[in-house]
C-alpha cells in the first residue's frame, strides 16, 4: 500500500495565543488533547512524530525552528524531514480537534494513491481542511515558494488540479471542531453533551 510509506505528523507547535496556554495539554473529558490526537493518529500509520518547538518527554519529536510562520512552517520542516527520510508522504494533523475518528484519517489514506500533491476533506462549498490532510512529499517545492513569497495561508499553496477532496456531508462538519480558545473548549464540550443526549456518535 502506498499508504504504508506516510509519515504521520502531529502539529503541536503552535503559540496558543489565544487560549492562553498550551492548547496541547488542554485537558478534554479526562485526556489532553495532545494525548487523544496522538493516540488517534498512532493508530491508523506505524511511523509518527511530534511537530513541536521544543523537546517533548516520551513523543518522538520533530522540532519546528520556522518561527511566526504558524503551521505552515511546520508542513515545510515536515515535508523536508519525510523526502530526506524516503517517506511519500506525510499526514498532517492538528492537535485540536477532539472529535476527529480513526475512520476518517483512514478515508484521507485510502484516498491517497502518490500522485496527487495532497487528499484534504472539503465542505459542500469546496473549502479545503489544510490540517487533516495528507500531503505527498513533492508538494514541498510549492509549500517553500508560498514561504518564499511571505504567502503562509496554507490554501491555495497547491494547485487545484493537484489536490483530491473528499466532499464532507453536513453532518460530518463537527468533526473538525477545533479549541483555539478558554469559549471554543467550553463549546466543544456542549457540543459533546448535546450529541450525546441526541444518542448520536462522538
């Protein structure tokens, strides 16, 4: 399977202005949100590191040195670290979404076949989800020009016509709920309550 020569990569780096703290150690329904991510990630490839600033007890770690980029810096240090290493590709994933299943990191490699730049999950209205996605090593030439420019949006980067979307239906979108925020944490929590009173799946 080509799916068998991805990286696996936890994006962790970030500054967490706006919680307040580390995000990744934000505790959600007994677990941090670095320890469910992990956990998930780990699960579906063999071979995963840790997208982070500095060192992390027992992860094994990739260390983000692109400063004030946001993730982006990170998908280039990423993608260099998988080429280098023989990987096809990598699977980018953020550390805050908490809802996120092993089923749909599965359909991301399933549809991954190494010739496409990147498989991403897509709303109705074709907006991609740039941090659960796979990405092949050969994106990397595009991803250090948009840097080169000082363009570090991650859409847009790669051509359209190089990119597979996997179209999300309506209620998949609570899926990619993220925690940036003290409100967004409590949000996801209701959320959480609600579907579960709904008796509908986490």
């Amino acid at each position: 399977m080509v799916t068998d020569n991805v990286l696996g990569v936890l994006l962790a780096g970030g500054l967490s202005s706006r919680m307040g703290r580390d995000k990744a150690l934000y505790h959600f329904e007994g677990r941090t949100l670095l320890e469910r991510t992990w956990s998930l990630l780990t699960s579906c490839l063999s071979h995963c590191v840790l997208s982070v600033r500095s060192p992390v007890d027992g992860y094994p770690v990739l260390l983000d040195d692109c400063e004030r980029m946001g993730p982006i810096g990170a998908l280039m240090t990423a993608l260099a670290h998988a080429k280098r290493c023989g990987f096809s590709g990598i699977l980018a994933l953020a550390c805050d979404m908490p809802f996120l299943s092993a089923d749909l990191l599965l359909s991301l490699l399933s549809a991954y076949d190494g010739k496409a730049l990147a498989v991403c999950f897509a709303s109705a209205k074709g907006q991609c989800e740039p941090l659960c996605a796979v990405y092949a090593s050969q994106a990397l030439p595009y991803v250090q020009a948009s840097i080169a420019k000082g363009v570090y949006a991650l859409r847009g980067v790669l051509p359209k016509e190089k990119v597979v979307r996997i179209v999300c239906p309506e209620e998949w979108a609570f899926r990619f709920t993220n925690i940036n925020t003290p409100s967004d944490a409590l949000r996801a929590l209701e959320l959480k309550k609600e579907r579960k009173e709904k008796g509908l799946s986490e």
